[in-house]
C-alpha cells in the first residue's frame, strides 16, 4: 500500500483542488504527482528519506505532499509562517535533507542555515538555478513506490502529550486507517458529489489528513485556501457550493460575530463540524440561529491520526460534548488508580486503534510515556460520560495552551524567553480569549538592574518561534510563585 494512491481510480475529468482559483482535475494532478516522483527519484530521494515540506494551502503543498509519499519518503509538513530560527531547528531535528517550498516560504527559509540545519537541497518555485522547483517536473514518471502499512509516512510536529514539541510519527496505515474510519461513519462520509472548504492549515494533521486526504480518497473536490478570512471565506462558500467545512472554533466565532453576514451563506452546506478546541458551549446554538446550521463537535489528536470522536449522530448535537468514538476506534476513561472510570466520574482518555500513532521521533522515553504496553494512547485529556456514552472533555492534565486551534507547550516558550539575556525567571499560561479561545501571557521576572518593554519581549519571541506560540501579553513580576517541590505554581497566575 500507499497512502498517495488515494487519488487513483477517481475519474480523469473530476476537479480534485481548486488553488488561487484555478482548478485541478484527478488526472491532471495524477500527471503531475507522477512527475514530481520522477524528479526525486532522479535527485536521489530514497524510501524513508525525510523531506520538509514549506508551503501554504495551495496547489504547491498537495502536489510536493503526494509526491513525497509516492517515491516512499517521509513527508514533514513546516508552518511557512515560521521564522527561520524555528524552521531550521525543527529541519534538522528530524533530519530532512531536502526542502520543498511553495512562494510563502521563500522569505523563511532564506534565513536558515543550510549547513547547520543538515539540508543538501531547497527547492523553491520559481527559485534561481538548480534550486528551481520547476526542474523536477517534466520528466519521466517514477511509479509509486510499495510502503507496509506501518511504515512512516508523515513526522508532524505537535505539543505531544506531555513535555515540549515533537515529531510524530504517523505511518501510511495509521492515517488510511482514520480516513477509512470517518468514511464507515454514516454521517460524516464524504462522497465524489462533495466540495470541501481548505481552510485548516496543511501543516496541521486536522486539515492534512480530514480535509485534504479525506477529500481525495473519496475523489471530492477541496477547495483549498490560503488565508482565513471571514468575509472572503463566506463568498468562497457560495461560488464553489461548499458542502462540508471542517474548522476550529475561532473560524466559527469570526462568523457568527460577522456584521452583515449573508443568513443564506451556508446554503450549500451540508455538514459543519468543529475540533482542534473546545467549542464554547453558548457558539452552536449562536451560530445555527444565524445560519440554520448546527455545528457538529468532535475530538482528536495528532498520536490519533486524528479523528476519535463525533457529535454527529441520530440525534441533535449535545451542548458540551465531544460525541461518541468513530467506528473502530476504542476509548477508555480511566481514572487516577489505572481503572475504568464510572459514569459520570472523571477520566482520562485512552484511545486504540489502527489509527494510534507509531511513537515520537527519536524519544522513546516519551514513547513509553504516551502509549501503554497494549497500544493504548494516554492523550493526557480528561472527560467524563453520560448514561448514553457521550463524553464531555473536563479537564486536561497537561499545561497545553490551545490558541485558534493550535497546540502551545509553555515549556517549549518559556526555553525560547530565557533565551533573552534580561529574563531571569518566566512562566507562561493561557487566558481565556473571545476569538482564539485561548492567548499566552508570560509572567517575566528580569535581571537585576535590566528595565524590560513589553513589546521587546514580545517580539523577541517572535523572532524565533511561530506568532500564534507569542505572548500577546506580558507581566512583569518580582518572583514567581512555587510550590514545596520548587513547581511554578501555574494555577496561581492563572488566577492573577
């Protein structure tokens, strides 16, 4: 098997993306996969080599994704937003050696350090020389190449479930496994009659693997957008007669806040489901009196593939809950003695399945950590169950900060913070926020004698890592509050 032979058998003249307005049929884009294969089989790309891929949401980033699956590499999707500090660490952490960029990483990656970073060749579309995208198409086709199914397919980068980023390992049968699960649910299968909305980013394993792969294995059309923009987005919604969207909650906030939206804006849409955050309980019922379309909730996780739960059911969306687990998906709540929680007792949930991820990069204490010696995946987050087996996330026992979706680990911040020679001490934690559910907020103590701005602070960060990682707020303390055992007590100023 192959995950990139999810574009085969669909009908030649069937449109598979539309990119910058411009669509792209199945057998075009089968053409140009081809290609592209051949280009690096012939540059010397092997099975199991590691190749970054820099791009947006665009035809760039499908073509490169597929490609690399196809000649048996292992595909490592990067936020072309990132600066380069980040993007070099994260190259050479999992030891890409080339890079595959689409225009809006152009201006990152010039800045990173190819010799530090480990990379032999970065390709850019309409680069200069031999670092020309454009060189590798054309050519003979290479065929795709044969993976078992527990061969790595993509290294996607993530909070994990303990401890500081890193890289996930999902194998071909991992991500199959959870396409093939969302199709064996009755309503939430995806049919070649469907428009997708491609406005989750690519490098996330929510629109990389529910929105683009699910869309081509079922030979859908997506729709893939570069920018979240709320007005641009509704218009998108209307010429393309978009059935399915599939966002984070702050896209649906954005909306049902829109002054002037069009109530007919979701006309065409048949399903709209929410995850990657918790989804405010007072949004759904706000967001389907103004379009008349109910927002459907799930759960998931990158070590998940990432699908474990939908609210779609025979029934209408419960206010709170995640849902019920996906076909062929086991879940467990398991209580702080290692037992099976009792309804309506707290419990972290477990999850098992073909979908539950291979490890984390290179780490295996943090392997051990996160999956049992019977493959189940201990994901660190905390709900209890109704009578009828629906669940409602409490808690997270883990310091995640989710900001419009995206996983923030304060460990992987504050490292970045202390990096700045006034910063003595620093803590960061998540406040709530109306659109991006949640924003980080660093607590600084500084240097004796160094008189610190907040906005130095703040760029300082962003100088090195992701915006949406960025303190868009900071506090200057004399000293941070610790418990008996030396912990920065989080909760404390959470509550300051």
């Amino acid at each position: 098997m192959n995950l990139a032979a999810i574009i085969e058998g669909h009908p030649d003249d069937a449109v598979a993306i539309v990119s910058r307005g411009e669509p792209t049929t199945y057998g075009t884009l089968r053409t140009q996969v081809g290609e592209l294969r051949g280009g690096l089989a012939r540059l010397g790309v092997e099975p199991g080599d590691r190749i970054a891929l820099v791009a947006s949401n665009n035809w760039f980033f499908a073509v490169g994704y597929l490609a690399v699956l196809g000649v048996g590499a292992v595909a490592v999707p990067l936020n072309p937003t990132s600066p380069a500090a980040e993007l070099e660490r994260e190259i050479k952490e999992v030891g890409a050696t080339v890079v595959l960029s689409g225009p809006a990483g152009r201006e990152a990656l010039a800045g990173v350090d190819r010799a530090a970073a480990g990379i032999a060749r970065v390709l850019i579309w309409s680069g200069e020389g031999e670092d020309r995208l454009e060189n590798l198409f054309g050519g003979e086709p290479a065929p795709v190449v044969e993976r078992d199914p527990d061969d790595l397919a993509v290294l996607i980068f993530t909070s994990g479930t303990s401890g500081a980023p890193k890289a996930a390992m999902l194998t071909h049968g991992n991500l199959r496994s959870n396409i093939d699960q969302v199709q064996s649910h009755p309503g939430r299968r995806v049919t070649p009659d469907d428009a997708l909305l491609g406005v989750l980013p690519l490098f996330h394993i929510f629109g990389l693997n529910v929105v683009l792969g699910l869309a081509l294995a079922a030979g859908a059309r997506v729709v893939l957008v570069e920018r979240f923009d709320p007005v641009a987005s509704l218009d998108t919604l209307q010429r393309h007669g978009i059935t399915l969207v599939a966002g984070a909650p702050p896209m649906f906030t954005a909306w049902a806040t829109m002054m002037g939206a069009n109530p007919g804006a979701f006309g065409t849409v048949r399903l709209a489901t929410s995850g990657a955050a918790p989804l405010a309980d007072e949004l759904g019922p706000a967001f389907e009196q103004r379009f008349g379309m109910p927002i459907h909730q799930g759960y998931g996780l990158t070590e998940a593939s990432p699908v474990v739960t939908s609210s779609l059911a025979d029934r209408p969306p419960r206010t709170g809950s995640i849902g019920v687990p996906l076909p062929g998906v086991d879940v467990r709540l398991v209580d702080e003695e290692g037992e099976d929680a009792l309804v309506g007792d707290p419990g972290e949930i477990w999850v098992r399945g073909p979908n539950v991820f291979k490890g984390y990069w290179q780490d295996e204490a943090a392997t051990r950590n996160a999956l049992t010696g019977d493959g189940w995946l201990r994901t660190g987050d905390v709900a209890v169950a109704d009578d009828d087996g629906w669940l409602y996330i409490v808690d997270r026992s883990k310091d995640l900060i989710i900001v419009s979706g995206f996983n923030v680990y304060p460990a992987e911040v504050e490292e970045t913070l202390l990096e700045h020679p006034g910063i003595a001490a620093v803590a960061v934690v998540g406040n709530a926020h109306p659109y991006s559910g949640e924003t980080v907020v660093a607590f600084v103590v500084t240097e004796p004698g160094r008189l610190l701005e907040e906005d130095e602070v703040i760029e300082f960060c962003a100088d090195r890592l992701a915006r949406y990682k960025c303190p868009t707020k900071v506090n200057f303390v004399p000293s941070l509050p610790v418990g008996t055992g030396g912990k920065v007590l989080r909760r404390e100023l959470r509550s300051a």
